[in-house]
C-alpha cells in the first residue's frame, strides 16, 4: 500500500462561500452522510470515481456527497442537499482501489447538474443556503444533551442494541449528533431529513423526533422545545 498526503490546505481555511468551487464533482452513494467538520472513510473501486479521486486531488481535493435516490436505477436521481468534503487522507492499495477520509466543509444546494465529458457526475453548488457551515456552532445554538441522551437512551433500549454510555456523554455536542446521524439505521429519506436541516440544533431536533417513533408511547409528531 502507498500513502500519500493532501496538500497544505486546511478544511479552517475555507472562510467564505467564494472559496468553494463553482463546479463539483459528486458521488452518488446512498446512506452515507458527510457533515461539516465530520470524517467520512471511504473504499473506493469503481473506475469512473477512482478518475473522481485522481482528478480531486489534483485540483481542490473537494467531492460532494450525495446520496442516490430512486431505487437501483443505472443513473440514480441526486438528492437536492449534499455535503462536500475534503480529501484528508489518500491511500492506495495493491489491488488498485483508493482509501480516502473526507473530512466535511459544507453542504449544498444543487443548482443543476453539469453535461460533462467525465465519467462521473457534476454539479453547480449553490454553498449560500449552508454558509453557516463554514463556522462551528456558538454554545447558544448547540441542542440540549440531556434531550438527545434521553430519546437515546429509550431508543437503545426498545431496539435491545449497546451503547459506550461515559463515551457518548464525553463527546462534543455536535460529534454525537452527527454519529449518531450516522449510525443509526434510519432510511434514506430520513436521512436526507438529517442532512437538510439547517442548523445543528435542528439536526439534533429531528435527530429526536426519529429516535422516538421507534420508541411505543411516543407522540414524535409534536413540536420540540
């Protein structure tokens, strides 16, 4: 295996949205989500986003993550609202594939997709809607941990699963949010929920409101406080 390094941009070092691109190479993929400041691994194997991977880091390091609607279709629809993520690690392993991290910077809007002559997908982002992104949330805007802990708590313990409970009361707020976004087995449109909500305190809030519909007795149809 070889290993190589992104070059010396920062994911801080994107301040405003006219640092993004204006062109974005996307990869189709459902129920992977990629959130701001958020580590995404990813085994890629395919030729047309191995080219994907080649030409990203060559040029800003940037892929947009989307995820694939619409069944088993050859050319799946795009979800609206993705997530682009710098490429922060890069391996290659003797087989041929690419093992990428892509550490999240901000989500999109997709204007349109892109007639290219690349064997993957393009897109024109609009970054204006998530410019927020670009920040970390201030304590005034972070959800209520106790809140969030306790739908956990209740979900955990109807659907018999384990939890790493002193790990997930030490974890940064906005950390457990997006892992549990991550792991929890919600469908995709539930997660496309996740992904277009437009602040971490509104992610945590529909966060919530899917962990208690699985929970009996739970009325997740009201409104959060």
């Amino acid at each position: 295996m070889t290993e190589s390094k992104p070059g010396p941009m920062s994911v801080g070092d994107y301040r405003k949205t006219s640092d993004l691109p204006t062109a974005l190479a996307v990869f189709p993929l459902p129920g992977a989500l990629l959130f701001p400041r958020w580590p995404l691994p990813l085994n890629i194997f395919e030729p047309r986003y191995l080219n994907m991977v080649d030409d990203a880091m060559s040029g800003t390091r940037l892929i947009g993550m989307v995820q694939a609607m619409g069944g088993e279709k050859v050319r799946p629809d795009l979800a609206q609202v993705g997530c682009a993520g710098r490429i922060t690690s890069y391996a290659e392993t003797d087989d041929g594939r690419y093992l990428i991290t892509l550490t999240g910077i901000a989500r999109f809007a997709i204007g349109s997709e892109m007639d290219v002559m690349t064997p993957y997908r393009q897109v024109t982002p609009n970054w204006e809607p998530y410019a927020g992104d670009l920040f970390a949330a201030t304590d005034m805007a972070l959800p209520s941990r106790d809140k969030l802990l306790g739908a956990l708590r209740a979900y955990v313990e109807i659907n018999k699963m384990h939890a790493d409970w002193s790990a997930v009361e030490e974890a940064p707020i906005e950390t457990l949010v997006n892992a549990l976004c991550s792991g929890c087995p919600f469908t995709t449109m539930e997660k496309q929920a996740l992904i277009e909500a437009p602040s971490l305190k509104a992610r945590a809030e529909t966060l919530i409101t899917l962990l208690k519909m699985d929970v009996p007795g739970n009325d997740a149809g009201g409104t959060m406080q």
